[in-house]
C-alpha cells in the first residue's frame, strides 16, 4: 500500500464526505489540503462540512483545520511544514492517511516535496503595485514562470503577495527538495461543468441561508479589519464588502457566486496541470452513488 492516499476536486465536489469514508473503512485519519480552513470560526465561509467528519455516528479524526487566528496570514511554507508534523504522527500509529483538500498549490508542494522559502514582506515592491486593479496584477503574475498560487488569487492583496514570492525566488536559488516526495495514490473527482456550476449555487444559497453573512459580520466586530477578510477572497471578500457598505445584497450574491465558479474552473485547471507535471491521478465520476466511489477507491487501493 502507498504511505498516503490523497483526494482532490473542485468545490462542492463532495470529496470530503468520500474521504471521510475511506478513512473510516482503513481505520485512520484525515489531513486537510486547504489553505483557508485553517481559520478558526471561519467555517461557513469557507465550507468546512465539519458533519461530514462522521461515519455512522463514529468521527473520524481530522487535522489542519481550525489552527489559526482569523485575521492571520498563513502559507504554503507553513503548511507543508505543519503537514509533516501531522503526516509522521499519523504513520508512527501505523496508518496511511488520507490527505483531502482543493488548494492545489499545498498539495502538490507536500506530494513532490519542494523546498519552500519563508518570503519576507517586499515594502518597495509592495508601493509600487499599490493602486493596481486585480486584472492588472493577474496578467503580471502570469508573466512568471516558477509554481505559484493562481487558483486563490482573486484579490489584489493576494495578487500582490504572491508576486512578491515570485520576485523572492527570482534571487534565491533553493535546492529542489527539502523532504522526499511522497507516495501516495492520488483520486481526483471528476465532475461535469452542469453538474459543478448547479452544486456551486445551491451549496451558496444553503451558506447564506444557515449564517454566513453573520459569520462575517461577527469577525468584524471582534475588531479584525475589513482589509483583513477581504484578502481571503471569494465568500469574504464580497461578503465584507457587502456588511460595509460597498455592495448591495444582489450584487454581492451575483458576483459572489460568478467567483466561485471561476474558482472551481481554476482548480480543475491546476489538477490537469498535476497530470501535465507527471502526477498520475485516477479519475472518479462524482456523480455516482457514494457506495460505488469507496469501491472504486478501495479497488485502487
């Protein structure tokens, strides 16, 4: 058996509850693969489906959820450092783990094991992009070669960011590997555009519905700053900018849920680029009854 089995699709793709699933059926735990369910009571915005952390009333273990402050700024080098603290604990027990996200930057940099820098803020970089719309900044990102963060880059404080790493790495020259890369078999959940676009929407609606605009209001009120949430992007960039006073309800909901497909678009983007860069992924049609999925997972495994 490989040292790890690693899940990944688009949003609303229902990879956590089969990952959960699979856990369940090997007896072992579940390392999260995304960048923004890290924060702590940011979960509606982010889509944590914590209840699907359960088989037949029995929890299953997760990690890399819920451990930072909101309002923080965590990264790709933090991430792949706190997932091998977690990867070796789980393997000391005996167990494979199951590592489950859409951030296709973090999972890819912990499966081929890529030496990440700790890039410092660029305060003269950081001036002379200030003022710059989003699309300006994204057709300058493109411009660079190296592996980068596109798919969450849907604010300008992120567009920024992630330059600044870009322009970091221009004058470093890191070794290719600081861990060994990981052997792990990789499912990915293929899902039709119809059938994403209408699970996006309703998924939208069911959030906003349960609580997400107040979720965001009550992060603002414990005093983190609009410029904060916004950086997320997506449900807390519009969301925010909807509770100060920039958007009105239907605008934030229109172009709210135009971001988040575009976002699943860049997703899948990024997983065929995995396959481009000499990952084998095994693709499983989402659409099929659950039951069906794990067999297919267990075959493969």
């Amino acid at each position: 058996m490989k040292e790890l089995i690693t899940i990944i699709g688009p949003t609303a793709s229902g990879k956590t509850a089969l990952a959960a699933q699979v856990a369940y059926r090997l007896g072992t735990e579940i390392i999260s693969g995304d960048s923004r369910q890290v924060y702590r009571r940011m979960d509606l915005g982010t889509g944590k489906d914590l209840s699907d952390y359960s088989v037949q009333g029995i929890p299953i273990p997760y990690h890399l959820i819920d451990i930072r402050k909101p309002g923080t700024k965590y990264n790709v080098f933090e991430y792949q450092h706190d997932f091998h603290e977690v990867f070796a604990a789980i393997r000391a027990k005996g167990k494979v783990p199951v590592l489950c996200g859409g951030t296709g930057l973090y999972i890819e940099a912990v499966l081929k094991g890529y030496k990440l820098l700790d890039v410092p803020q660029n305060p003269m970089l950081r001036e002379s992009l200030k003022g710059k719309s989003l699309e300006e900044l994204t057709r300058l990102l493109a411009t660079y070669k190296t592996l980068h963060n596109k798919t969450d880059v849907d604010s300008a404080q992120r567009a920024i960011r992630a330059i600044e790493i870009e322009e970091y790495y221009r004058t470093q020259d890191p070794e290719k590997h600081e861990y060994e890369p990981l052997d792990s078999l990789i499912i990915g959940l293929d899902i039709s555009r119809e059938e994403r676009r209408a699970k996006i929407s309703h998924r939208l609606w069911e959030r906003l519905e349960a609580g997400m605009v107040e979720e965001v209001r009550a992060l603002l009120d414990e005093g983190i700053p609009p410029e904060d949430l916004i950086y997320y992007g997506l449900e807390y960039k519009y969301l925010t900018q909807y509770v100060i006073g920039q958007l009105d309800y239907e605008e934030m909901v229109r172009l709210l849920e135009i971001a988040i497909h575009q976002f699943a678009k860049r997703q899948m983007t990024w997983f065929r680029g995995m396959e481009r860069r000499g990952f084998e992924i095994h693709w499983i049609d989402a659409s099929l009854p659950m039951e069906e999925k794990i067999q297919q997972v267990m075959d493969l495994i």
